[in-house]
C-alpha cells in the first residue's frame, strides 16, 4: 500500500470516535469537527448518560462515574422503583436540535474501556483513531481535565471560556470557589481559542441545505428574516417580559422585511412562545415553525438575508455569524459571566447588533464571516502532522 512508504500504515488516522453527552450544544460541535476533517463517514458516536428519575436530577454536580455508583448503592439499599429509576440503555436516539443530528438513529453508552478494547482489537486492520468529545460529562469518560488540560493531544475552546482568568471574573469569584472554576491556566500552544461554537453549518452544508429547501423558502418576498429563540439559562434570564419586548420590536420592523419566519428550540418555554404565537400568528408575513415535520433550521441558514436570535445560545449566533449576513441579537444585556464576554466580543468585532425594533430590515451590512471550524480542522492537522501522523480523507 502507498502508505507504507509515506511514514508506515500505522501513521494515518482514518477514523474518528465522538462521545457526546445528550446536549445538541455539544455534539454539533464534535460533530461538525469530524465533518470539517473528512470523517462523515467513518465515525463511531458513542454517549454518555446519566441515570434519571427523582432523586437523580439533583445530583448532576457530581462527576458521572460517582453519580452511576451512587445511584447503584441507592438501588440496592431503596429499591429500584422507590427512589430511582435504571440507569442508561445500551443505545440510545441521536437527539436533533435545528435539523442537526450526526445522521446516526442510535449511539452506543459511552464506556471507556470498551471504546479502548474496540480500538486495539481494528488497529491491525484500520490503524488509530481520533477521539473528539465535547462537554463535562464526556471528558470525565476520557480523562478529567479540571487542572492539567495537557493530559489531551489538543484542546479547541471559545476564547470566552477563558473568562474566568480575566481581572473582572476574579473581582466576582470569591477566592474559595476559584480552585474549582476552570480554566487555572492561561492557553499554551496546544489549546486553540475560537470565537464561538464549532457547529456543522459549513459551506457545504448549506450549499446543500439551500437546494433541499429552495422549493418552499427561495420563492419568498425579500428581505427574509429568521427569528430563533432559545430559552434562559443560569447566565442568561429572561420570560415573558423578554418575549412581549422581541414581539414589539417585532411588529415594528415588518413593515421592512418582505418574510419572517419564527423557530423555537426545545429549551423555549411553553408561555414565552405562546406570546409570540398569539401576537403574530396571524400576520400574512409571518410564518412560525409548529415542530412538525422536517426542521427548516439548515434552510433558514441558508436563505435568510437578516437573523434576529436571542442572546442565551452561543451555538446558533456561532453559526449564524458564519454566513456573513446581519446578525441582531436581544437581550444580551441579560447577559452574564463569560457569555456577557462573548457578545462584548460579538460587537466590537462588527459581528452582531442590538436588535431594538427600529431597524430598517432592508438595510444590509456584512462582516468577514467567522470561520473556526476551518482554524479548528487546520490546528487538528498539524497537531497530527508534529506526531508524525496525517489523516487520511
């Protein structure tokens, strides 16, 4: 085999492994990773879960592995039925958030010694493997990195999670607490700093979306504007007052956009979409997904000419931001801790607006798109190449 004189068989990489924790956040972000190298099609997904049930749900804190035996020894001493319910299924669905999934319907329970044994038992015949994970929960399988992010070959991370060394966070992190924040340590050479998310909306991606969802979204009037909506998170509050403030501003501006379509995402709360369904349901402009059928989220990427998306997901203003089109965004100034660094960023970078309702959505304006998937593939390759290894797409 050509291999063989270009540095030996056991030097090129072929496929890939993804562990991934049930959070679409997080496995877009290895996913869309895998696909930027080349290994759509020879990866193997594997995730990590939690048991479930009453008592279980307030013992996420804790790192899996102590959850898992904590919630066997409650079993054995309770009963089953009592406290806690069983832990994980051997497979379990690929969850899809916004059209996104790994294209995979099931992925195995995350076990490292298996994912180990099932590597040494093919390298013979498919030599090694790279393994991408992305999220708490995923990297305890892997190697808990709390202190000692040079236990892994490479670490690709928004430069915002880095929050926690700058002057400001150590003014609001009492000195206690801080052995217990990551990171302790700024960036070395091995940690590549992104600007937001990793995520599978890459050009080809939506090259493809754009044909798929011509049919029903290239047909209609101009300028085309996208409204997603996530949900609050610790760092990022909000309820009915944010969602009567987005329809105002809403109503405001339709009298300049030629479309507007309207998504939720599963994190939204049932009262803060019904406020925007019942104002505007109705207007012969306005069209909002229901959560039947196929999910336009890749579609809207590709066909949207302004985006409006609230400020709690960095993953959708990631990949917004990727298609150089305007981007606004409201109630970033909910924001908080590293997220309110990230839209400081956003903005001084010429990425993002504040979204008030006094835009003129015909307006355009553009920026050099983000790109960190293409840095991220790149810094992934000479990582490998310093080793001695290469992939092979």
């Amino acid at each position: 085999m050509p291999e063989i004189f270009e540095g030996g068989i056991y030097s090129v990489i072929r496929r890939a492994v993804i562990v991934g924790n049930g959070f679409a956040g997080s496995e877009n972000q290895s996913i869309g990773l895998v696909r930027a190298l080349g290994f759509s099609d020879r990866q193997s997904f594997y995730r990590v879960t939690r048991p479930t049930g009453r008592l279980n749900k307030w013992l996420h804190w804790l790192p899996v592995s102590l959850h898992k035996k904590l919630n066997y020894v409650i079993k054995r001493i309770c009963g089953e039925s009592r406290f806690l319910t069983a832990g994980a299924r051997k497979l379990v669905p690929v969850a899809a958030e916004n059209g996104r999934s790994s294209g995979l319907s099931t992925v195995l329970e995350a076990d490292a010694k298996q994912i180990a044994t099932i590597a040494r038992e093919t390298f013979e015949k498919d030599g090694p493997l790279s393994v991408v994970a992305s999220g708490r929960d995923t990297i305890s399988v892997i190697q808990h990195p709390r202190s000692h992010l040079n236990r892994f070959d490479l670490v690709i991370t928004p430069q915002h999670d880095y929050y926690p060394l700058t002057p400001q966070a150590q003014e609001q992190i009492p000195r206690f607490r801080r052995r217990w924040i990551t990171p302790h340590e700024p960036p070395d050479r091995h940690v590549v700093l992104t600007v937001g998310a990793l995520h599978q909306a890459d050009s080809a991606a939506l090259r493809g979306a754009a044909t798929a969802w011509h049919d029903e979204l290239a047909p209609l009037p101009k300028p085309f504007l996208v409204v997603n909506i996530g949900g609050p998170t610790r760092h990022c509050r909000y309820g009915v007052d944010l969602a009567k403030q987005l329809t105002l501003s809403l109503q405001n501006v339709l009298a300049s956009c030629g479309s507007l379509r309207i998504s939720f995402s599963r994190r939204t709360p049932r009262k803060v979409a019904n406020i925007l369904i019942k104002e505007l349901s109705c207007h012969p402009k306005v069209y909002i997904w229901d959560g039947e059928g196929s999910n336009p989220h890749m579609g809207h990427l590709a066909w949207a000419d302004v985006f409006v998306i609230t400020a709690d997901s960095v993953s959708m203003l990631s990949e917004a931001c990727s298609t150089g089109k305007a981007v606004y965004v409201i109630g970033a100034e909910r924001s908080t801790w590293k997220f309110s660094d990230f839209h400081k960023f956003l903005r001084e970078r010429g990425v993002v607006r504040p979204f008030s309702g006094k835009e003129d959505i015909s307006e355009s304006w553009s920026y050099p798109p983000l790109n960190d998937m293409a840095e991220a593939a790149r810094r992934v390759r000479e990582a490998l190449a310093e080793r001695g290894w290469r992939l092979q797409v």
